[in-house]
C-alpha cells in the first residue's frame, strides 16, 4: 500500500511510506471511527491512500491560535 501524508490545512507534503507490505493495521488505522477515517483517509482508483493529518507548522499556527480551527483551510 503507497500512503501520502498531506497536511490538511496547508497541503504540505508530510511524508510518504511506499511500501506495498505495510498494513493498515500497522498504520493504526483501525483506531480510527468511520467518521474520522472518512475525514482523514482517502483512496484513489491507482491504489494510492492519502492521510490528512496537520504538519507541525500549522499546529503551532492552531496552537498559538485556537480559533483558527473552525475554518477549512485557514492558512491558505
């Protein structure tokens, strides 16, 4: 499984693990609710999974300033 890590503020790309072994057990996906693996995961027909997590730039952004998160995308 290829997975794309992109920030979902910013776009940033976070990371990539390209590894077809790797599980979505091993990622920890599976703590996720349906709700948040709809919100965070997506897959496209070429077999590649992207994860919207938040990069450490835009959570020190959110952290200094909390109601930044009620927008969709405010550091865009």
């Amino acid at each position: 499984m290829a997975v794309k890590y992109l920030c979902r503020y910013c776009d940033t790309m976070i990371g990539t693990i390209d590894n077809e072994e790797v599980t979505e057990l091993q990622l920890g996906f599976h703590w996720l609710t349906p709700k948040e693996r709809k919100d965070i995961i997506s897959y496209d027909p070429s077999g590649q999974t992207t994860v919207r997590v938040v990069c450490e730039t835009c959570q020190e952004m959110l952290n200094r300033n909390p109601e930044l998160s009620l927008l969709s995308r405010p550091f865009q």
